[in-house]
C-alpha cells in the first residue's frame, strides 16, 4: 500500500479509511492522526474526528469497511492469497 502522508513533496495526504486529502487539516495546522493495524509496517494516516470514530465502529471484519484504500487494500490480499 502506498502511504500518501501529508507533506511529502507538497502532497496533500491520503485518508487510509476514505481516501480523502488532509487539506482541513493543513489549513488549520493540525496534527494528522496516524493508526497502527496488524499486518502493516507503518503508521496509517486517518482523519481522527471522522474516520477514526468510523473505523472503530466498524469493527474487526474489513468487509464491512467503507470503500476506500484500506478496504481495497484488505481486498487486494486476501484475493491473492485465495489464488496462491
């Protein structure tokens, strides 16, 4: 999974949830809140005041996430891993 972290080459970041940029968030100068999750190596850039809330609702079945990098991501590797 490519991390788009906000900053990085004027980037304006990736929510790993909805895929949306932090552009609030640089704009009023604040803190990204980054997430540690099994099975991944880095931190993962979220939205704390929307995201965040969701993702802990949502539970552990990532079929039930929101459309988005992690779902895709989740998807991508059990896909593979089925045709292994």
């Amino acid at each position: 999974m490519k991390l788009d972290i906000p900053g990085i080459d004027g980037s304006l970041g990736e929510c790993v949830l909805c895929g949306e940029s932090f552009l609030k968030e640089i704009m009023l100068n604040q803190t990204v809140a980054t997430i540690h999750l099994d099975g991944f190596n880095a931190a993962l850039p979220i939205h704390k005041e929307t995201c965040l809330p969701a993702l802990e609702k949502n539970g552990p079945d990532w079929k039930t996430l929101p459309d988005g990098p992690l779902r895709r991501e989740f998807a991508k590797h059990f896909s593979e891993a089925v045709q292994s």
